[in-house]
C-alpha cells in the first residue's frame, strides 16, 4: 500500500504545486479533545460489554452511560477540533480521489462535480456498512454451527451432548450460569 500512497501523494501534490495558500495557526483544544475520547470510548465500552452486563442492568454500564452524557452538551469550541482532526484523516483518504475526479474541470463544472462525488461517497459508505451488516448477520450461523462442531454437539443426532458441551464451556472459564445462557435451549 506504501508505494499506492506515495503515488496518490505525488500524483495530487502535483496537481496541487504553485498554488498559494494562507497559513493560520490556532491553538489545540485539548479539553476538546479529551471530551469526545471519553465519549466515543464510554459509547465503545457501552457497546462491546452491554451483552456480557446485561446492558443497563449492571451499574457500571449505567454509571458510563451517565458520563457519555453528561460530556455530550459540548460547545462549538469543545468538539471543533477534534472534528478537524478527523476531517484531515478523511481529507487524506479522500483528496486524492477527489483532486483525480475533479482534474480538467474549471468554473461550475468543479462545485458540481464535487458535490456528486460526495454524494456518491456517502451512498458507497452507506451501502458498505450496510452490506458489512448483511454478512456478518449471514455468517452467525454458520460460525455458530463451527463452534458446535468443535465442541461436539453435532456429532450424534440422538445424543444430547448439553452436558459435555456445558462441561466445556465451564472448563474454558464460564461459570455455570454463563454456560446456560450461552446455550439457551436443551434438546430433548
């Protein structure tokens, strides 16, 4: 990927070369910043161990919920930098395939330009995270029924192995209880 980047690099700096610019200097918002970290890891935290806490019954996904919101009423200067940043990462990925697109094009024919190929960039982003979706929603039960094999519950149709693979869902460090939630139903 090193040698792609380095040619998207050198391929917009020389679209881009001789053209003058306005440098300003602005001091970070480090309160900002450290806002929105604790946001976005409170909202992580919520969403990876919600299922393993049982969401907002335990109280310290509660006690996270209420930090994430008591650090959302920001104002404009406490999350415009921290946007920025993101925004130069997403520029970086983006400039060059928008400097290529817009290439060769002067007047109204850019702002058009520009404006449809971020339209077309948010659709792709959307109907890629949305296919993202679909497979991992598809592929569930087929890596459910790999870890049924592996532990050995399909080996024997007539066999009702629910202890065994109890025993071993214990053995690889769930309690009891966990076990049976993991494994809601018995077969009879």
């Amino acid at each position: 990927n090193i040698p792609i980047a380095l040619t998207i690099a050198g391929i917009t700096g020389a679209l881009v070369y001789g053209r003058g610019f306005h440098r300003r200097f602005a001091r970070f918002d480090d309160i900002g910043f450290v806002l929105l970290a604790v946001i976005l890891g409170g909202v992580q935290i919520i969403l990876n161990q919600g299922n393993d806490f049982e969401w907002f019954q335990s109280s310290f996904l509660s006690g996270v919920l209420i930090i994430v919101i008591v650090d959302i009423p920001a104002s404009y200067d406490q999350i415009f930098w921290p946007m920025l940043l993101l925004g130069f990462w997403m520029g970086c990925f983006f400039t060059p395939l928008t400097v290529i697109s817009l290439h060769g094009l002067s007047g109204w024919q850019v702002m058009r330009a520009a404006e449809e190929a971020t339209i077309l960039r948010i659709t792709a982003g959307a109907f890629g995270i949305t296919l993202q979706g679909v497979i991992l929603y598809r592929r569930t039960p087929f890596h459910q029924l790999d870890l049924a094999d592996f532990f050995g519950g399909r080996r024997f149709a007539s066999l009702d192995l629910f202890q065994q693979f109890s025993r071993k869902l214990e053995n690889s460090g769930l309690s009891l209880s966990d076990a049976r939630r993991e494994v809601p139903f018995r077969s009879s």
